[in-house]
C-alpha cells in the first residue's frame, strides 16, 4: 500500500485538474483536462477514467498502482452518500450521485467532498495548516470560498452547505447583490469583483489624481491586482479600499474565530497572493474583533498550496478512508 498512488482530482466549470499522489500527500504526476459539460455531464466521469488510463499507460504503471480516486467539486455536497446536491454549470440535475458515477467509470474506490473543503484539507495535510486539526481556511478568488475543520474533520451541516464563509452577512443594508440571491455577502466585498467594487465607489468619489485613477483612466478598468499594488506604492485611494476589504475580512474572521478558536485560519485563492499587505491588514482588523484568548491563540496565515490544495485534499480523503 505504501508505493500505491491516489488519484486527486479538483473539478471545475472548465478545466479538470488531475494528480497523482503518493501515500504521504506528495504530488507525482499532474496535469489537466478540459470539463466537458456538454450532454448533461454524462461525458465528465467518463473522460476522468480515459485521461487516467491513458496516464497509467504513458508511465507504464497498471491500475493497481491506483488505491482510489477523491474529487473536489463546485457546489454543496452530501459526503456520506456521495451525492452532489446541485452543480450550476456542469450539466447534471440536483442530487447527482457523483461518487457512483466516478466508482463505475474509473473501477476504483471514490470519495468526494465539495471543493473548497478540499482545498481546507489540502491546506491542513501539506500546507499552511502543517497538520492543524482545528482549521479555517477561506479561498478569496472570483468568488469567497470557504472550509472548516473541527477536529481533523469538515464540518458538513445539515445539508452540507457548512463553512460557507462567503455568504456571512457583511454589509446589512444595501449591500450588493451576491450570486447566491442575498444582498451584502462577505464575497460581495472581498472577492475579487467585490474589491474591484469598492475601490469604484472610492474612484467615483470625483478624485482624479493618483495611481489608481491614472490605471482606470489608461485601462478603462482596474483589477483587484491594480488595487493591491497602488496600495503598496502609496495611493491613498487605494489604501482607503484595502482597508475596507480588510476591515470586513477580518471582522468576519475574527467573529469564526471567536465561535471555533481554531489553531490556523488560512486565506488562499487568487486574491491572497496579494501577500503581506494583504494579510497584515487583515490581522490588525482580527486583532480589534477578535476575543482576547482567540486573539492570543488563533493565527492568520497565507495559503502555501496555490492551485494544488484542490488535489491534495481530495486525495486525502482517501488516505483519510484507508485509515479508519
Ligand atoms: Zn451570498
């Protein structure tokens, strides 16, 4: 069992990626495949199996160097039964039974769990976590993802919509609309879009000096990018943004913490290669909200998986299988 490899596997709305891993979480082979959602999904599991045999095959390894397959995929998942409850953009019905699906058409033991869990758990088995069963981990990209571990463990809810950190309420009036149908979204103010958001409410604030100015004057645009790095050079603007992202980050986080008190809350996602700037502000906020003994105890720290936290995890809840 030890020389055996598990398949990870981070499903998206348009690239699959892929990885092969060693018992003890390392990366061997990974590359990536192209999520045909066409005929309502049927072809997806499919072309998953087919990529891995033909990898198998294009490293001369057979099938039983393979212990099982896990899978991170978009949307809210019943772990136990391995059902997705409902996907928008890969073309099944609500209640889809993913982990069948993937157990039939690939003949290896499947497990699955929804993909920012998988990324919370890649965090906790190889990453900032180093090991840290009481974790929160939020992904700041397109959207605000979210994953908690208590105890080594997700935690699913009731209906497996648990550590959706990215529709805590941040702005209680007002706010702006958020893809889940609510108003005022934590992922409305600190995805990118949501960055991008505020620093044109700070822009239209009829000030035309300074960087982030000149960048939407030059661009026609800016990016959450353009904020972070005026920000750095000094640009009062931009600085004013940064620290309104922050200051509901950490409100928010701060307010977990104060719930979970666990060891480690990692932020990842695009957004946070933002980097020190980014997490330092976001730490001043925490400390303000944060508990005393939550203060003294939880820490903040990037993520250090990048795109490779989705795989990892979801090859760990294998591991996790095989161990119980
Ligand atoms: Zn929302």
């Amino acid at each position: 069992m030890a020389d055996q490899w598990i398949v990870g596997v981070d499903l998206g709305g348009t690239t699959t990626k892929l990885a092969f891993i060693s018992m003890d979480g390392e990366i061997i082979h990974k590359w990536e495949i192209p999520t045909d959602n066409s005929n309502e999904g049927q072809n997806i599991t499919k072309n998953i199996a087919n990529t891995i045999d033909e990898k198998l095959e294009e490293l001369s390894f057979l099938k039983g160097k393979l212990i099982g397959i896990g899978m991170g995929a978009p949307g809210p998942v019943d772990y136990e039964n391995g059902v997705i409850l409902n996907v928008v953009n890969l073309g099944w019905n609500d209640n889809f039974p993913l982990k069948a699906s993937l157990e039939k058409a690939t003949s290896l033991p499947a497990a699955i769990e929804n993909d920012a869990n998988c990324a919370a758990l890649g965090e906790m088995w190889k990453g900032a976590g180093n090991g840290a069963k009481d974790l929160v981990c939020v992904t700041l990209g397109t959207g605000v993802g979210g994953g908690v571990i208590a105890n080594g463990n997700i935690v699913q809810g009731i209906n497996g919509a648990a550590g959706e950190i990215g529709h805590i309420t941040s702005i209680p009036d007002g706010g702006a609309a958020c893809n889940c149908g609510k108003t005022g979204c934590l992922e409305t103010v600190a995805s990118a879009t949501g960055i991008v958001r505020l620093a044109m409410v700070e822009l239209k604030k009829d000030e035309l000096t300074g960087e982030l100015s000149r960048k939407l004057r030059e661009n026609g645009k800016i990016t959450a990018k353009d904020v972070f790095d005026s920000a750095r050079n000094g640009d009062a603007l931009a600085i004013r943004a940064l620290d309104e992202v922050s200051f509901h980050l950490g409100f928010a986080l701060a307010n977990i913490a104060n719930t979970l008190n666990p060891e480690k809350i990692v932020l990842g996602g695009g957004v946070s290669k933002a980097g020190a700037i980014l997490i330092e502000s976001v730490k001043e906020k925490f400390g303000k909200f944060a508990f005393t003994p939550v203060r003294e105890s939880t820490k903040l720290a990037l993520a250090t998986l990048g795109n490779d936290a989705g795989v990892i995890g979801a090859a760990w809840l294998i591991k996790n299988k095989l161990n119980k």
